[in-house]
C-alpha cells in the first residue's frame, strides 16, 4: 500500500540506506471480527552524507520555545491545523499573554457557588485568536475541570425550534488548568481559529466541574471578537 502525506528530508544519521519511522503503535492493528486494518503515521527518511539541515522542529513541545540551546539551523514545521503559523511563536504569544495576565475585557465573565470564571483579554494575531481566562475560586472546595467547551448558538430558539450548535475546537493552550484549589486561582490561553459569528448568534464557552455541578459558562458577542487585540510579534519573540 502507498504511504500518502510523507515528508522527505536529507538528515545526518550512522545508519547506512533509508530510514522508516513510525509513531506509536503497530503497523497494522486489527480492529474486532471485520479485521479492519489501518497504517500508521510514519515519516519516510532519506539518508545524506551531507545534509542541509541537521534539526527539524516537528512539535512546540519539543523545547520551551526559548532561543536557547536552539540550533541555529534548526527548521520548523507549519502545521496546517494552525493555518500555517508556527507553533514555536503560538507558544510564545499564549506565554506572553499568560505571563503579563493583564485584564482587558471586564465585561464577560460568571459567578455562581463561590466559582468565578472571567474572560481576561481576546487577542488576535494572523489567522488565530488568543484567548485568555482566568477561574476564580473563593470557596474551600477543590474546583476539578472536567472539559470546556467553545460553541456557537443562537441567541433566541423558538419554540418547538432545534437549537443549532457550531463546536469551535481550540487548537492549543497553554497551562491547561485541570484543578483550581480553594481560595485559589488559575489563568488558562487558548488559540483556537479566526471566526466571527453573525448578529443573531452568540458564543458560549462553558466549563464543567468534574463530578460536580458547579458548571460555569460566559457569552461572547461578535462586537467583542472584533475587537480583539492585536498581538505585537516582535514584542513575544
């Protein structure tokens, strides 16, 4: 079977003839009775006695996005899921604006059993939005996340009329909270694609507590996301 989306690069290797790297798992899995089978991920490698690159940066979780110890021919990837933006500088913009947690936007947030959920500033740089927001925990109880959600949905629904949600998927956050501990807090950027949304229509970021019912949700207007801060891009390189 022809491996399809292979990506073919001259790197220095010990290893004489070509190199096949598969990521994770077996080549083939079987799935139940029907024996489904499908490959895995691989990278084709081809081998150079003189390469042109010597590194190439596949994932931003591969260092802290810092300029140190960073080759100086090191090569990244543009992701397409980022709409071609690098995820080295994804990174140090959501740090940025984690790391300066400065409150643009005071109007949009919730507050319901002693749980505080703000959205802190909207900020937009190429074709992503940043999104940073913070949750407040006043209460003595452990507040444990359980998943956020990012959806469009009409303001109004009419009667006996189905509501029509349209799922937005963040593309990447940083310092991901998971728990927020009494008379704590905790500030969480999420990237998630450009979008605007018309007139009639609202976004809802809503997160649930896990095993718990302390559920907190905010709406976001199309006048705010145009509004959304510019990122200066030399100022987080």
């Amino acid at each position: 079977m022809n491996m399809t989306n292979k990506l073919i690069l001259p790197v220095e290797s010990r290893m004489q003839g070509d190199l096949h790297v598969r990521f994770g798992g077996r080549l083939w899995e079987t799935y139940h009775r029907k024996v489904a089978r499908r490959p895995s991920p691989s990278l084709h490698v081809k081998y150079a006695d003189d390469p042109l690159l010597l590194n190439v940066e596949m994932c931003d979780f591969i260092h802290d996005g810092e300029s140190v110890n960073r080759p100086n021919n090191a090569m990244e990837i543009y992701l397409t899921e980022l709409d071609n933006e690098s995820p080295r500088l994804v990174r140090l913009i959501m740090k940025s604006v984690y790391e300066n947690d400065k409150r643009r936007i005071r109007h949009i947030g919730c507050k319901r059993f002693g749980i505080q959920y703000l959205l802190k500033g909207l900020y937009t740089h190429n074709d992503l939005l940043y999104f940073h927001t913070q949750v407040k925990n006043s209460s003595n109880v452990p507040f444990d996340v359980d998943f956020i959600t990012f959806k469009v949905v009409d303001k109004k629904v009419m009667k006996r009329t189905a509501m029509q949600e349209q799922v937005i998927y963040p593309l990447r956050a940083y310092n991901y909270v998971t728990r927020v501990n009494g008379s704590d807090s905790e500030c969480t950027v999420f990237a998630l694609p450009k979008f605007t949304i018309p007139d009639d229509k609202k976004l809802v970021v809503e997160m649930y507590e896990k095993q718990g019912g302390r559920h907190q949700s905010f709406e976001v207007v199309n006048e705010d996301l145009v509004r959304a801060e510019t990122i200066n891009e030399l100022k987080v390189r």
